[in-house]
C-alpha cells in the first residue's frame, strides 16, 4: 500500500457468548455476495464481557464494523467514543462502527428493525399494545412502541423487580407503561399488537388461549420457529411477525452502516436466513 494511502476496510464480525447459533454470519455474507463486495469478509468470535476491551484493542484498521449479541450490548458502552441517540435511549449497543480516523461509534438496529419489520407487515400505527417479558429485548420494544403505539402499553413480568425495571423504561421512553403479572398473561393476547420478548418454551402455555379473532403477534424468536403461540396464532387467522423478520431488518441497518452501501438486499438476506433455518 502507498504511503498515505486509506486503508481498505472489509472485516466485520459478530460477537457474543454464546455465538455458534448466530445467524447473523449468513445474512451479512448474503448481502456482500449480492452487492457485489467479494473482498468482504464476517465472521464470529466466541467473546465474554471480560475478554471484549482486549478483543476491541486488539483490531485492526481493515475492520469496518461489529454486531454484538448478549452479554455485549451493554458491556460495550463505556469503550465506545460515542453512541446514537437510539442506543443511548435503550442503553443497549448491538452495532459498533469504526471510522476511518479509528473512532469507535455504538448504535442499535434492533429498534428502527422492529419498527421495519411492523410496518412490512402492514402495522404503522396501533393504539395500544402488550409485551410478554422484560428485559433487554423488552426494553427495545418498548422503544419501537414510543414510535408505533398512540396508548397504552401493558408489560406482563414475573416479578415486581421487573415491572419497575419495565416501568422505569417507559418514563424514560414517554410510553405510557403498565404492568402485569404474568398469571394474566393470557389477557396479553386481546391486545392489538403483541409482542413475545421470552426465551424459547415460555410462551408455549399460552397456545390455547388465542383468541378467535387475534390481531397481530410480534415473536422474537427464530429458531425453533414456529413457537406454539406463534403456530395457534396464525391457525387463527392472525398475523405473525417472525424473529427472522426483525434479525433481517436489523441486519439491514448494520450491512448499510458499515459498508456505505444503500439500499442493502432485504430479500437475499431473508432467503438465506430461511435456507440455514430450514437446514437445522
């Protein structure tokens, strides 16, 4: 490389522990592979909150970007130069981009990618909603609500910890938050928009309890798919927004931050997610 010359910047990678299940390695090579970036490359890296500070100091200036999954979203702030006002909202960071000056910026694509993948399934605007769980997940939930739901938004948590936890994100996101216990989380379901932020199986008692005419189900998880609720859901005729929608708009966001290319290929992602999906 000539003296003065830029560097080229083409690596990305996701981190995260655990991080073999990660999907997020065949959405982003999707994309490269259909815009044409032969010379990219994303990979994943098995990192803890104790190993992230030296993992970070120890990357090159070929790296353009990260996505970061639990335990890292919020263990990443404090070695960050900066972060968006979206990610400072939810304090979770699922985006680091580097700049060319060696800057590192955090961001969140979880938020405007539930927003995306609502509004792909018709839903810009609803008047009031549920969330099943808190939590992390939850919290960006209720940060896509604060820019969907006009009312009230009732979180159904398992303990008082949480539904203060979930209460205190409300304040501080201006939605109107009221919680639940979750013995009454099938009343959850009557709600014009529900969102699923639980682990795998925990949703799965509440099957039978969908109502005859249900609105719309937003579950975050992708693999299994479908959660029983998310089967019973669409048996009845409602609609179903899928994990992978949101894993896919999100990665959309990040593809577009850190190569610089617009629009990213929202369809090839999506049929590479369903292709590694159904190879399981």
């Amino acid at each position: 490389m000539a003296a003065g010359a830029p560097h080229v910047r083409n690596r990305a990678a996701v981190l995260g522990k655990p991080i073999a299940h990660s999907l997020s390695p065949v959405l982003h090579r999707a994309a490269y592979d259909e815009l044409g970036l032969a010379d990219w490359s994303y990979d994943r890296f098995e990192v803890d909150e104790a190993g992230l500070a030296g993992f970070l100091d120890g990357l090159g200036p070929a790296w353009a970007g990260l996505s970061l999954t639990m335990p890292l979203k919020r263990a990443v702030i404090p070695l960050l130069d900066e972060i968006s006002e979206t990610a400072a909202s939810v304090d979770t960071v699922n985006t680091v981009v580097f700049t060319e000056d060696g800057r590192r910026l955090g961001d969140n694509t979880d938020i405007p990618g539930m927003v995306a993948a609502l509004r792909e399934h018709g839903i810009a605007q609803v008047d009031s909603a549920a969330i099943l769980g808190a939590g992390a997940t939850a919290s960006s939930a209720l940060a896509a609500l604060s820019r969907v739901c006009t009312g009230e938004v009732v979180a159904y948590v398992r303990s008082e910890a949480r539904a203060a936890e979930m209460r205190h994100w409300g304040e501080r996101l201006d939605v109107e938050v009221r919680t639940a216990d979750w013995a009454g989380a099938a009343e959850a379901l009557r709600a014009p928009l529900v969102i699923a932020t639980t682990p795998a199986g925990t949703t799965d008692a509440l099957a039978a309890a969908v109502p005859e005419r249900p609105a719309t189900l937003f579950d975050v998880l992708y693999d299994p798919w479908p959660t029983e609720l998310a089967a019973r859901w669409s048996m009845s005729g409602g609609a179903v927004v899928s994990g992978l929608d949101l894993l896919v708009h999100q990665a959309v966001l990040q593809v577009e931050r850190m190569t610089g290319r617009t629009p990213a290929p929202v369809e090839a992602m999506r049929r590479a997610g369903e292709k590694a999906l159904a190879g399981h």
